[in-house]
C-alpha cells in the first residue's frame, strides 16, 4: 500500500564474504537490504520496521542465539532465519522454540534461501496486522467509563443484573443504563457478542 515502509531485510554475518554474496542475491532479486558485521552491531541499530532478519548461528562476541534473546528483551518482533555453516540439531530446536522462522545451512541452495525469505516476510505482515487489529480492537474498550468497564467484567462472567447491582452496591436500574452505555459504545447487541469480542481483545481482566 502507498505510503507504507519497505520491508527491510537485515544480514547479520561476520563472515564478509558470505554477507556480501548473500546480499547481492536478495538485492537481485528485488529485495531492500541492510547488512551487519556482528550482532552486537545489528542490536545497535535494529528497530521494529517492517522485515527479517538473516542470522548467521556461531559468530565472535554474540552468537546467533544469543541475539535472538536480546532481541525479545528489546521488543524485536521481525522473524529470524538463521543460518549456519554445519547443521546444528539442539541450537535449531532452541532456535525454533524462540520463534525462529527458518535454519538453514550455509550451502542450501539459493532458492530455499529465497523462499525462506518470502515465507518470513509474510509472517511478519500477518503478524503485523494481527498487532494491529488488536490495538484497534482494544482502543473501543478505552471509551468504557471505569464503572462501565467493572460491570463489563461482571457481564461477561454470566451474572444478572440483579447479582452485578448487589455485588457493586448499587441499584439493578443503574446496572441497566451502564450496560446499555457499555454495549452502544462497543457496538455490540447481545452478551454472546460482547463475550467474543473481550475474548478476541484478550482482555485478561475479564
């Protein structure tokens, strides 16, 4: 879409020949590249843009994995491939539980290379429109009063207005008013609605 940010594709090597080789592939074929000589340099300067990230698994100084868990710390989302000159089973387990996208050896074939690439971006852009559909979603739940928000939570518990009235101190009609206030706000029309919709904000109040 117009005005969006280019996904970026960051290289983290330190092997200079193979970050060289490696970007000039994906600059071929049409792909925006940074690239980085070490990971405490990527971690300098790594932001949440649109992208992924091309991780080399044994470096000097930080390794491959241990930036992946400096990257959590730091709020990094964008998938990681990593990428290593021998296969390596324990460190692509660990790898894969932190959520690593991809393993590959330094001597697979350009294409898998390629489509791991591809397959990385497009979580990111899912993951991305996840977020923000999350964020949106919460936003209508912060017009809710902080009284229209206590009886949400008790709605959505299965309590009649009677029980909510009783439990909060105040009068069965009042409980009326807030939750017709509460439903207008949210545009929902019946509990079932307002139960998926709290459940799809994963509103961890209620």
């Amino acid at each position: 879409m117009k005005g969006e940010p280019v996904p970026v594709v960051s290289i983290v090597d330190d092997d200079a020949s193979y970050l060289n080789a490696i970007s000039r592939l994906l600059r071929v074929t049409g792909y925006a590249v940074r690239t980085f000589s070490s990971a405490k340099e990527f971690l300098s300067e790594a932001t949440d843009a649109p992208g992924c990230a091309i991780v080399d698994l044994r470096m000097e100084g930080l390794s491959g994995l241990d930036l992946q868990v400096a990257l959590t710390d730091h709020a990094y989302t964008a998938p990681i491939i990593f990428i290593s000159g021998a296969g390596d089973i324990p460190s692509t387990v660990r790898a894969m539980r932190l959520g690593a996208v991809d393993f590959l050896t330094k001597d697979a074939p350009k294409e898998d290379l390629l489509k791991a690439v591809e397959r990385a971006l497009a979580r990111d852009s899912s993951q991305r429109e996840e977020r923000l559909r999350l964020q949106t979603l919460r936003k209508r739940f912060e017009a809710l009063s902080s009284r229209e928000y206590e009886v949400l939570q008790h709605v959505v518990r299965g309590q009649l207005n009677k029980q909510i009235a009783a439990d909060l101190g105040i009068s069965e009609r009042t409980i009326k008013l807030h939750r017709t206030a509460m439903t207008t706000k949210l545009g929902v029309r019946s509990v079932a609605e307002l139960t998926r919709l709290v459940q799809e904000a994963r509103l961890s109040e209620c």
